[in-house]
C-alpha cells in the first residue's frame, strides 16, 4: 500500500484529514514519478491526475456530523461507507462507540456507551471505507446534548460601533434551560458567522447580552455571577457575554438567526434592512429569510420591504423589539435610549 500525500496545506476544515491507500501496484509505479515531482515541486497531487492513471482513488468525502440525541451522532458521506474503527475523546477519556450495522451506507449513527454533560466538547474520529477500498481518516469536534435548552427571544441590536460602545446583540430568556450549544447565526457575517453560547443555566426573564467585541479592560465572560463583567454596556442583572470580533461583525442588511443547536430547530429570529435596496445583498441573506418566513418565525414576508427598518441607527440608537398584546414591532430608539440588559425604549 502506498499513500499519496500533499505537502501543501490541506483545503478541507481542520480536523478532517483523508489518505487514499488503495492502488494497485501498476498503478502505484506509473504514479512514482508524477507524486516525486509534485513533492519536490512543493504541490499536491490532483485528485484528477490519479484518476488519469488507473481507477477511482478519491476516498469518500465526510459531509458533517450532527449531534442527535445524549448518545448519538449521525456522520454524513459522500458515498456508501464501511466503518473500520470509532471512538470518542472528552477531555483525557477515551470512549469505545457503537455504530448502525456492518452494511454500506452514506450515513452512520455512532453511538456513546454514555451520555455527556450538556455543552461539552468532544472529539469524534473514526475510520472507514468505502466499496472500493478507498479509506478516509477523520477527527471531528462536536458539542455534547443539551437536553434541556433554554428559549431565546432577540430583543435589541446595536449595529455600530464607536469605542467603548460595540455592536450587540440582546436576548430575552422566554423558557428557562441551558444554553449550551445553542447557535446565533449571522448571516452577513463571512469571518465569524456563528456563535456558540456556552453550558450556562439561565432562568425566564433574564436578559442575556452577547457583546461582538471585547476592547475594554475588565470585561468577562459571566456565568453564574451577573455582576462580574466590567465594561460600558455591562449591566448588573443581565447575563454579559464577549466576542473577540472585529471589523464590523454585525451589518444592518442582515438575518439573524437563533437555533436550538447546529442544523436544530429556529427558535427566533430577525430580518433587518437599511431600506436601500429591493434585494437582499447576497443568496445566503436571501435563502435565510425565505427559510425564516417559511418557518412561521417573520409574518410580514421574506424581502427587504418586509424587514425592521434600521435607517437612522447608532451606537446610541439602536433597533429595539416593542412587544404588545397585538403583536411585536421593531423600532429605532431616540438617541441614548439603548438598554442593554434591561427593558427596552417604549413610545
């Protein structure tokens, strides 16, 4: 057996590492020559190039991994496939998994021979193999079960920045739970666009502030402590939480979408538009919102005219969520009327 390998930074995400081992000896000899050239030449083998050579040799691609139940993971491929070998790391323990049968197939549900705190961080990694012999290698990190998730509202969103003011977002808590894992998806964002809260049991009626960035001295994640973090926009009785993000992480053409855990459920959401333009700037913003409107989560419709209406924000009026007996509307503040922490501007 005789692996190609690259010598240039693989493109795939970090964690994922893949090796074709099946070739044929001829196909092996013709090959020497083309992989000893592109290893001295600092390049990796083209996939396409093998291909030229004799057979199929690319491995199965590994799609993603959902986490489904206390014990359970679902692995995604790009072809049948045979596991070889599984396990789990959290933290220095190393767990044996389970998985769906010995029969083919482009999905396996591997399985712990225990559940895991909510919110934990583990490893899945595994070896498999697909009909022609092709083996991919993979390590994969992923977030324990939260049984028990909180229920998450968007009340207010400050879109500008001026130092020591920085763009937030705030949530009310409407069902009390744990927020691990529990997902912010930004979609105009491309550096950062998802934010992953830790394990933290909040009660209803907390406010939680998810600050995007951290350039004051003295502030901190908090947990059970409300009164920890420093910081201009801290408040004492509110829940303060701090990204390390920069250049503009929040813009005001935007959908904001809050998810019970990766690929889980909606629970909330937010279309927001400057009222510039008849279209969302790109497919991502236009796909979440129509994905918004479908899921019951925006009444008024799925296109900019349908959004709250940001024109007129700053770092001192920011867009705020107005809840009635008749139904909820988003407005602009009056200047220094932003409430992070607290209850929000009414007219």
């Amino acid at each position: 057996m005789i692996p190609i390998l690259s010598c240039v930074p693989d493109a795939r995400p970090a964690g994922i590492r893949q090796s074709v081992t099946r070739l044929s000896l001829s196909v092996c000899l013709r090959l020497l020559p083309v992989v000893f050239f592109c290893l001295s030449a600092g390049c990796a083998v083209d996939p396409t190039i093998v291909s030229v050579f004799g057979g199929a040799t690319a491995p199965p691609g590994f799609l993603g991994m959902d986490v489904v139940g206390a014990q359970t993971y679902s692995a995604r491929f790009s072809a049948p496939v045979t596991v070889l070998e599984a396990e789990l790391v959290v933290e220095d323990d190393v767990l044996s998994l389970t998985w769906s049968g010995e029969a083919s197939s482009s999905t396996i549900m591997f399985t712990s021979s225990r559940s895991m705190p909510a919110g934990s961080h583990l490893v899945i990694s595994a070896r498999v193999r697909d009909e022609r012999g092709n083996t991919l290698s993979f390590a994969v990190p992923v977030i324990a079960w939260n049984g028990t998730p909180a229920r998450l509202s968007i009340n207010e969103v400050r879109f500008a920045y001026s130092k020591p003011r920085v763009e937030f977002i705030e949530f009310v808590v409407t069902g009390r739970g744990n927020l691990a894992g529990i997902e912010v998806f930004n979609a105009r964002n491309t550096v950062s666009p998802v934010y992953t809260f830790p394990a933290i049991e909040v009660p209803a009626g907390l406010y939680i502030v998810l600050h995007f960035r951290s350039v004051e001295e003295g502030v901190i994640n908090e947990d059970t402590d409300l009164s920890l973090s420093g910081g201009k926009d801290a408040h004492s009785e509110a829940l303060d939480l701090w990204d390390t993000q920069t250049k503009a992480p929040l813009k005001t053409d935007n959908v904001i979408i809050v998810r019970e855990r990766k690929g889980g459920p909606m629970m909330d959401a937010l279309l927001c538009s400057d009222g510039n333009s008849d279209e969302w700037p790109t497919d991502l913003v236009r796909e979440s919102a129509v994905a918004v409107w479908e899921a019951g989560l925006w009444q008024n419709g799925p296109l900019p005219a349908d959004a709250a209406l940001t024109a007129g924000h700053s770092a001192t009026r920011t867009l705020g969520r107005v809840r009635s007996s008749t139904g909820d509307v988003w407005i602009i503040c009056p200047t220094g009327k932003g409430s992070p922490g607290f209850i929000n501007y009414s007219p």
